[in-house]
C-alpha cells in the first residue's frame, strides 16, 4: 500500500515550522508555557481547555492543529494516532511528587494528577479532533523512523485507515519537541504537501 505524508509539522524550542514554512520563531527564548500560549493567539484557535492542560499535551495539541488546518472533516473511526515519547510524563509526575511529598503541607492537585500519564496526552488529542481509532504512545529515544514506519504501514494494511497521526512528542522542564506527520491513504488535491512515506520519512528536505 502506497502512503504520503500529506502534512508535517514541527515545534521546537526557537520555532514552528509547518509543511515547510516558519509559522512562529520565538526570538525572545521564552520557555514554552510562553510561547506555547503565544502560538496559540497567533494560530486563532478558540478552544479554552487548552489552558487547562499539561504542558505535553499542549504540544501534541499545537502540532496537530498544524497538521490538520486543511482537513474539514473526517470520519474519527478512520483515523489512528501513533506516537513516540521519551520523557513520558515526568514533568507533571514532578509537580505532582512536590505536592504530596511534605505531609504537613499535603495538598494534591486533581488537576495536576489527571496527567500523570502519557495517554492523557492523546486522550486530549482524540477529543478535540474526534479520532475514535486507534490511539497509543510509545517510550523511545528519539524518533524511531523504522519502528514507526512498520508500524503505521501495518495499521493501515490491516484497519483500513484513512489517516494517521505519527511523529515523535516530547517535553521536559529544559527541553521539548513535537515533530508530527499526517500519513494518508486518501487522494487529497488540498493537502499541503504530497510526500511518499518510507522509512527516511523524517528526512523531509523542503
């Protein structure tokens, strides 16, 4: 089955890059619970519970807007995410740790608890984008272009989807990134990009 990456995006410490293109560079070093929310207001996205969310599914979110500005609608049953990870959710384990470490001063936060997971990362993906296929995060390095390449080749040969989130998202208190690419088995003359999806798929030279 031939796949193409109809779109990609990238959001790192000093830019957003997508399909190509900077979107955002953040000239004043700002740490990303700044310019996260900066590139939110430059994006126009009206979706409030975004400020309620760590700051990794701030990032998967981000990404996956970029990915999906062309797209109208889809069918959520034909669209499967896969993702790589390295830090997991540490970040938020952390702030969660400092509040139940001191006994005399035990104050858990339910809002800082309920993203003690990675998964909580593409359970916000899947609500906002209404993707009802398979989602699921695994622990890597970096960015494993072979093994997300079987494995999202695999998806689609055996479910029939129509569209896969794949990439890499990682964020820690000194570093972050999230590198995404839209894997489509569908004809789309609209998509921004029209790119064959093999295993150099990361190696996207614009």
């Amino acid at each position: 089955m031939q796949l193409q990456i109809q779109a990609h995006s990238i959001i790192t410490p000093t830019s957003v890059q997508a399909n190509g293109e900077f979107v955002l560079n953040n000239e004043e070093k700002h740490p990303f619970n700044l310019f996260g929310k900066e590139l939110y207001r430059h994006l126009s996205i009206q979706y409030p519970k975004f400020f309620k969310m760590d700051e990794l599914s701030q990032l998967a979110f981000l990404g996956t807007h970029l990915l999906t500005m062309h797209i109208e609608n889809w069918d959520g049953d034909k669209v499967a995410i896969v993702l790589g990870n390295k830090s997991s959710s540490l970040s938020s384990d952390k702030r969660h740790y400092q509040s139940i470490a001191d006994r005399s001063n035990y104050f858990p936060s339910p809002a800082v608890f309920v993203y003690t997971l990675p998964n909580i990362m593409l359970g916000e993906m899947c609500i906002r984008y209404k993707v009802t296929g398979e989602n699921t995060c695994f622990i890597m390095e970096q960015l494993d272009v072979d093994f997300l390449h079987t494995y999202v080749q695999h998806l689609f040969e055996a479910e029939h989807y129509h569209y896969c989130i794949t990439g890499f998202v990682d964020y820690s208190d000194s570093s972050y990134i999230a590198e995404l690419y839209l894997v489509s088995s569908q004809k789309d003359t609209g998509a921004p990009l029209a790119l064959d999806f093999d295993k150099n798929f990361n190696q996207i030279i614009f």
